[in-house]
C-alpha cells in the first residue's frame, strides 16, 4: 500500500488544526513539516481536503523526491493504522542495514483491507451448524431470500438435504430444486464460489476454511451457535447485512492459515499404496499429543532446521492468532489478534516449570518429531480433523500459508475482536 493510500486512512484533522486559519490559537511551529507544506486558504477549510488537494498536486507528479517526511509524517499519526511503524534502517554514523531488492516486501495495513469485487457476485455457499433445529428457520429464511430476491446461485451441502427436520418443514418446499448441493471430499468447489456464508458457531468457520485448500471466498459469519468468537454478525437484520457486503462496503480481516505437511519415513510399515499424504491448511491449530499412550510424549521441536527444544509433556499446540483463542488460551497462551502475523507454539502440560508458551515469527518453519528415544508414538490433528499417527522417523512440517481466510467485519478488524474477547470470553470482568 502506497504512503498516499495510508494517508487517506489516517486521522489527519489532528495535525491540521494546529495550522493558523484550521483551529483555534494554533501555530505553525506546532504542525508537522508535511503539514506546514499544506497551502490553508483564509477562512473555514476541510483538514482532510487540504492535505488531500497537496498530495494530488506533489506526491503524483514526483516533487517530493524523498518520502521521509511523509514517512514521518505516517509515523506521528497511526490512530488508524494497525501496521507497526516502519523502523529506521540506519544506526548511528556507519551501521545501516544492507539494501537486497530481492527481500524488500510490501505489506498492507491490515485496517485498509476493505472488501470489493471487479464483478458481482453470483455464487453463494451457506454452510449451516448440523444437527441444531434452532438454525433451521433462519438457513430456509436465507436461501429463499438468496434465490428468490437476490436471484444468487446458492451451494449447500448434500447432507443437510438428508436433515428430516427440514425436508419436513413446509417452508423448505420448492426450494430444494433451487439450490446446487455438494459433497465433502468429492467435489471441488475451486472458482465456483464467490461469497460464503456461514450459520451457526466457530465450527462452521473452521469447516468452511477446510473446504478451500487454496484461495478462500470472502466469509460472512452468522452468530447463531454457542460461543461465537468467530461469528460476529447478528441474524435479526440480515437483508440489510448481506446486503452491504455484496456493496462492496466492509471490513475484511485476513485471518492466516498453516499449512500442515506430515513427511513419512522410509522405514514407515503404513501401505504407501494407500496411505495419502498429508498436506493441509488450519485455520485454528495444529496439536501434536500423546493419544492413547500413559507415557509422556517425547517431541522434538525445530526452527529452521536448528533444534531449540525437545518437549516432554501431554503435546503441543501450533497455533495462528486466530487459533489463540481456542485450544491455546486454554493451555495457557496469551490472546493475540489476528492481524499480527505469528505463530505460536503452546505446551500442553509440560514437565517443565519454565516451559512457557512462545510466539515466533510468521516466515519461519516449524519442524515437529518423534524423539528417537521416545517410548510411544504421537498423534496430530488438523483444527480436530483428520488424526494420524506420528511414527519415530516421521515429521510434521508448519509453516504460514499464503491463502488465509478473508472474515467480514461486522464493524472493524479492532471492535469485532474486543467485542468477542468481552462477551465471549468475559475478558476483564470482575464484580463491581
């Protein structure tokens, strides 16, 4: 994202209301170079309009030929940023950091990502919590809306035709000829979906993430199951909601993904003719315990390559931001947001007083095995799918996926994730 682009999501009145002519007793000494540039006229002015007017006229056309005003000028006011500041590359008089194009990144502001399509969206998949007639009301209320006003294509599973309770209600008549249904597992649904919408609770999310094992359509979450964290959308006014979104106007937060390879020995007894490899996304977390076994798990833990630890315990959890809040908070990690981009690595009931959970960063691989002087084996699962056994000479190797999981906001990256952390979770709650 260019500097211009996070300009025009910053709070820029602030700065511009200490030029004379834009706020009361101000003064010039007291704005920032980039805004004492600004050219105010006499009288009553937008803020906004007057830096935006500079920055078309010079920025565009090259006559600021350094951006480390600009840069500074980003740094002073971030009350809409989520970025941390970009840090300065040269250490007193000699040091600075050595210039290589071929690692130079561009990363966007996680509170700029807003949603848009190049064309409307036809395509719709509704994943619905299975096994709960209370969300059957409102699954028919949204498909017949989705086909009958909205004249969208709409995905459901083939099982959830099989639900007698709805077959049953008189509501879902007629309907069933409307939709297309798919089968897990069968039928790719890669580039036939354009939008997902989810009723239910965090199951839903997680299993609309296992559908899509590379690129994922923007998700729309209905809270309609018992916890929610995932889910911030009420069903009450749902027309107005979707219809918002298929505007184009929301808030999208990128939630990473792992992606999740088991590497079999060669020594490895299981039938290669039928054993498939193992190479999977989560959304939440990847845990490595003990299974069956009485005795402790022996695993040994890699960072690119070099050993830092072997873990003796009841497992391991590898975890996103987003899966922060799952398994891992209750293992004793700490809750980050999903914008930060880490993984964190969890032990489940160390045998280690000073084994602490750890967040490291996102670009690094995670080697997991099977000590070799382990006296069992371990077993992993992906989000709590698909179990398999670890085997001595086995290896399981983490690493942050480049597909995540595009969520829509009900209000903002920020809001929705505090609002989860309150009532979901009663962070902070304490009686008066």
């Amino acid at each position: 994202m260019s500097l211009v682009e996070q300009l025009r999501f910053l709070s820029l009145d602030t700065d511009l209301d200490r030029l004379p002519g834009c706020g009361r007793g101000a003064r010039a000494s007291d704005a920032s170079p980039l805004a004492r540039k600004v050219d105010v006229p006499k009288g009553s002015v937008d803020p906004r309009a007057a830096l935006q007017g500079f920055l078309d006229r010079h920025i565009d056309k090259g006559n600021i030929s350094d951006h480390v005003e600009m840069t500074q000028y980003v740094n002073l006011w971030r009350t809409r940023s989520l970025n941390a500041p970009s840090p300065i590359q040269q250490f007193g008089p000699c040091g600075r950091i050595m210039k290589n194009s071929a690692m130079v990144m561009t990363i966007q502001d996680p509170a700029s990502q807003r949603l848009t399509w190049y064309k409307a969206p036809m395509a719709v998949l509704v994943i619905k919590k299975i096994r709960d007639a209370s969300v059957l009301p409102p699954f028919i209320q949204l498909v017949s809306w989705l086909t009958n006003e909205k004249k969208m294509i709409v995905f459901v599973e083939h099982s959830t035709l099989e639900d007698r309770l709805l077959t049953g209600a008189p509501a879902w008549s007629g309907l069933e000829t409307k939709v297309q249904t798919f089968t897990e597992g069968k039928d790719d649904l890669t580039d036939k979906i354009d939008f997902i919408v989810c009723l239910g609770g965090d199951g839903t999310l997680l299993y609309a993430s296992s559908l899509f094992q590379q690129s994922v359509p923007p998700v729309m979450a209905f809270h309609l199951g018992s916890l929610g964290f995932l889910t911030p959308f009420k069903f009450d006014h749902f027309q107005d909601q979707v219809d918002a979104v298929l505007e184009g106007h929301a808030a999208l937060t990128l939630r990473s993904r792992l992606r999740c390879i088991v590497l079999r020995s060669d020594s490895d007894s299981l039938e290669k003719e039928s054993a498939q490899p193992i190479n999977l996304l989560v959304l939440n977390e990847v845990v490595v315990d003990r299974g069956p076994s009485p005795y402790l798990s022996n695993i040994d833990l890699y960072l690119d390559g070099k050993k830092i630890t072997s873990v003796q315990g009841d497992g391991l959890i590898v975890s996103t931001p987003t899966g922060s809040t799952a398994y891992a908070v209750a293992a004793g990690a700490s809750m980050m947001h999903p914008s930060v981009p880490a993984i964190m690595v969890t032990p489940i009931c160390p045998h280690s007083l000073s084994f602490r959970p750890i967040v490291v960063p996102a670009g690094v691989e995670l080697k997991i095995a099977v000590s070799q002087d382990s006296r069992n084996t371990a077993w992993v699962s992906f989000d709590g799918r698909n179990r398999q056994e670890l085997r001595h000479g086995d290896s399981l190797r983490v690493t942050t996926s480049i597909y995540p999981v595009p969520s829509i906001c009900a209000s903002d990256q920020i809001a929705d994730w505090f609002e989860s952390l309150d009532e979901c979770l009663r962070w902070n709650d304490r009686k008066k």
